[in-house]
DNA sequence: TCTAAATTTGTAACTATTACAGATTTATAG
DNA sequence: CTATAAATCTGTAATAGTTACAAATTTAGA
C-alpha cells in the first residue's frame, strides 16, 4: 500500500545528502535495509541482517544511525511495541497495526487524516502517531 | 477534562470486585493512585508514592499488580513513551499527547472518534490509542 | 603526507522488566 | 479454633534494551 522508495545505492546516498547526512557505509546500508524490507524492525533485527555483510558493524553505530536519522527526519521512531523501539521511514503519512498474536507490525491508512493537525488544547503538536492493536488478518485465518 | 472517579477504598474495592480482581490492600493503593493522581505514572513513579505508605511493598508487586488490571481490562498500557511503559484507568476515550521538553503525559481528544473502529484491512482491532508529541502549552509560555 | 575531525567500534554501565522461590497472608475444611 | 491449601506478596537474581564513553579507524583538509 504505501509505495517502495529505490533503493538503488546512488538513490539512498543522495536521500542522506539531502537531509544533511554524511553517506558512510553503514548509514547507507541501515538507511537501505529500512528502506528495502519496509519491516519496522529494530535495533537488533537491522544488526542481524546486516552483519553477515559487514562483519565489524557494531550494534553502537546501529543506534547512533537510527538516531542520527531520528534527529534529522529521515525516519521516525515507533513507540508501538512494548519491549523494543522500531524504526520507520517517513513518506506519505500512514498508521500502524500491531498483531498480539505473531507480534508483527502493518501499514495501514485509516479514513480520517489528522496528519495536519498542529496544536490541541494549546499544546504544539510536532508529531502524531496512530497505533492500534489486535489480531491480524493472517492470524485470524490459522486460528479456525 | 476527563471527569474524576470516586476515589475512596469503598469504591475502588467495588471497581475491583466487579471485574474479578481480588481486593487486596496492594492492589486497591495501586489503583486508587492511579485514579486519584489520573498521571499516567509509570512503575517506578506509583512505588516511590506508595512505599512511603506502605513500607514492606515490592516494586513487583507494582509490576503483578499492573499486569492483572490491565488483563481485566480495568486500566491500560501505555506506549507513548520510549522509556518506560505508563497506565492509565479505562474510563471515556481519549487521547494522548506528550511534550518533548517537560515529558508530561497529557489527557487529550481530537475531534474525530474512530474508538468503534473494529476492523481495518481484515485485522481484528481490540485497541486503539492516539499518540502526539511536541512542546505543552507550559513549556510554550516559559520559551518567551 | 601530516594533522585534525568525524565516524565506528567494543566494553562497561545503566534502566526497565521478568523469572522465580521463599515468606506471608488469606480462605477453607474439619 | 486449628490445620491445610491456595493465593498473594516480597526480594533477589537474571535478562534485555539502551546509553556512556574512550580507543581505534577512517575521512577530509591543509
């Protein structure tokens, strides 16, 4: 539903670039891996994928990365689960599903849009994020 | 915004006993703090108030506590914050913003109601919670 | 090529949470 | 009023996610 970015190399670099991100190695590879696998994943799940391709990663640099990138709006960090943070890449706003049951986590758009809301009851709003949780539409299938 | 509960032992035991949670004296503290200071509080913050009180509690007997009312419904788990987890009592839907300076948890509602959504893309919804984030109408005033 | 700055790495420390077994309290049966 | 079983509470140890930090490496600039 939500569209794939190119993930070319040369396309992620200059995704970096633009938002004021020095493109080594490692940004561009975990800037890739968000991109590509579009998964939520985090901290631990991009170290595991990447470090058979880059065996001195640190699981250090995995986390400056994503904060690096959280700071400069690259990505936003997802509060959804309740044992770890999962990392996002920002494009056209969108909501998340969390299934209870496999634990995995979707994209989904509901009808109303308040991605333009700026303040509420005086308070100045910066970010907005919609979660909602139950058993998803695979789950629901095995369970009969 | 949110309207107060009875907060006496009489009524806290009733809210209890009516959804199955024996009434033990931990237990009731628990949830009277919850709904006498309505803050979102996470474990630490309801022990610290408490053992003052109650000198021999556990800081797992916060943690067992919280998990059972949340099971039965009576109070929910809060992700909005990327530390620690916070609880708030099930009354009226609502939303939630915190502010990025102070790191208060506010009661908030936006004007739509999406709390009788039940399905989404075939996945099953059992809750739904609506986070925003950005500097509080306090934080705000203190800036100039 | 030399030097300074930025980035990456690995370890140690810290914090929130869970596991678990023993102690205490509460409920039940005789 | 006991004796016994069940439920609850407690404290400690273990686990997991994250951060702090200094040393090593890489990159950029003179």
């Amino acid at each position: 539903m939500v569209k794939n970015e190119n993930t070319s190399t040369e396309n992620v670099k200059n995704l970096l670039v633009e938002k004021g991100v020095k493109p080594s190695f490692q940004r561009i590879s975990v800037l890739k891996y968000l991109l590509r696998e579009n998964n939520h994943p985090s901290v631990d799940t991009i170290y595991k994928n990447l470090v058979p391709y880059i065996p001195t990663l640190s699981r250090t640099t995995v986390y400056n990365t994503l904060k690096l990138l959280s700071e400069k709006e690259v990505i936003s960090t997802l509060t959804i689960n309740d044992t770890d943070l999962r990392y996002d890449f920002i494009n056209e706003p969108h909501d998340h599903f969390q299934c209870k049951t496999c634990n995995a986590i979707f994209d989904v758009k509901v009808g109303v849009d308040i991605s333009g809301l700026k303040s509420i009851d005086g308070h100045q709003i910066q970010e907005i994020q919609l979660h909602m949780k139950g058993v998803c539409r695979q789950c629901l299938k095995e369970k009969n």
